[in-house]
C-alpha cells in the first residue's frame, strides 16, 4: 500500500536496495547563475524541503508545468562512475564538479537507490530518477555523453527533509518517523 509523507506518494519497497557502510559526500558544487559557466565546489549546502539546494541560482523552488515542485531539486553522481567514465575515454582523470552534479558520492551505488530514501547529514533525500546526460558533456570530452547513457550519470533528488549537508558526510537509508 503507497504511504504518504508530505506531497509525495510512496510505494513500498520489497527489498531496498543496501546502502555500503563507506558510503560518503566526496564533493559539493553549485550551478552557476551563467548556463554553462563551470559549478563552484563548496564545503556544505544547505537543502530546503521541496526546494531544493538554498543558493542554487538555477535550480532553487523551481517549479514543474503542472505546478508542483520540480524532479531536479538535487543532482548525485558516483566519484566511481566518473573515474570509469574517464579511464573508457583515455583521460587520466575528470575534474571534480566538470559532469555538473550537485553532489559527488564514494562507495554507493545511486541507480540502484531510485525509489528510495536517503539521509546525507541531517536531510533527507528521495531518489527520483537517473539523470539524462546533456550535450555539455562531450565539451568535456567527445563520446562522454554516449558513456553516461543507460544510468550512468547519476540520479536526481529531490528534497523530503530541509537540512545541511557538508563533505564527508555518511549516506545512509533515511529514517523516517510515521506521519500521526
């Protein structure tokens, strides 16, 4: 039976997907005001419930045609994922915040968490959906938008719980209290 908590709907979840006990925040970046412009890497965030990132020129309380808040309130991507990504096109390294996600993550596997809860510090994230590579992609590098194909460029969250998240942080499953 799908539970309720705030606007959003979810259905159970037979087995959730573990989450590695290693799992950390290796990276923070925010969109800049200018599309395209490089994303500024930041020691913590703050993340507002059905906003997104506070701060986040771009992104922050967007919302969709239908009204309600927007999917893209946080964008996560594996260091692991990255690192594969650069060692397939022959470059010794991607740097940190160049793919253009919010949050870069080590030890985690994101697309397996799609339809799940996560806590990062003190917020709670709801994993959406993966994320679709854009053209900017092959502006790092050509066929790296090709790579990120089939859920390989991350996932997008959005925000169930307002908090802080900083660099370091554990990722684990959310726990989340019943509604009264």
């Amino acid at each position: 039976m799908p539970k309720i908590i705030g606007r959003f709907t979810f259905s159970p979840v037979t087995t959730p997907a573990p989450i590695n006990p290693n799992a950390r925040v290796a990276s923070l970046h925010l969109h800049p005001v200018e599309p395209g412009a490089p994303l500024s890497a930041v020691e913590s965030i703050e993340v507002i419930a059905d906003k997104g990132i506070l701060g986040e020129p771009r992104y922050f309380g967007r919302l969709s045609r239908d009204g309600q808040p927007s999917r893209r309130q946080v964008s996560l991507i594996e260091t692991e994922q990255i690192a594969e990504h650069a060692r397939a096109l022959g470059l010794q390294s991607i740097p940190r915040g160049a793919v253009r996600a919010n949050i870069e993550t080590s030890d985690i596997n994101l697309a397996a968490l799609v339809g799940q809860q996560i806590q990062i510090g003190e917020a709670v994230l709801f994993i959406d959906a993966p994320r679709d590579p854009c053209a900017k992609m092959d502006a790092i590098c050509q066929g790296l938008r090709d790579l990120m194909l089939d859920n390989r460029q991350g996932v997008l969250a959005q925000v169930i719980r307002s908090g802080r998240i900083k660099i370091g942080d554990p990722i684990t499953a959310a726990k989340i209290s019943e509604p009264d």
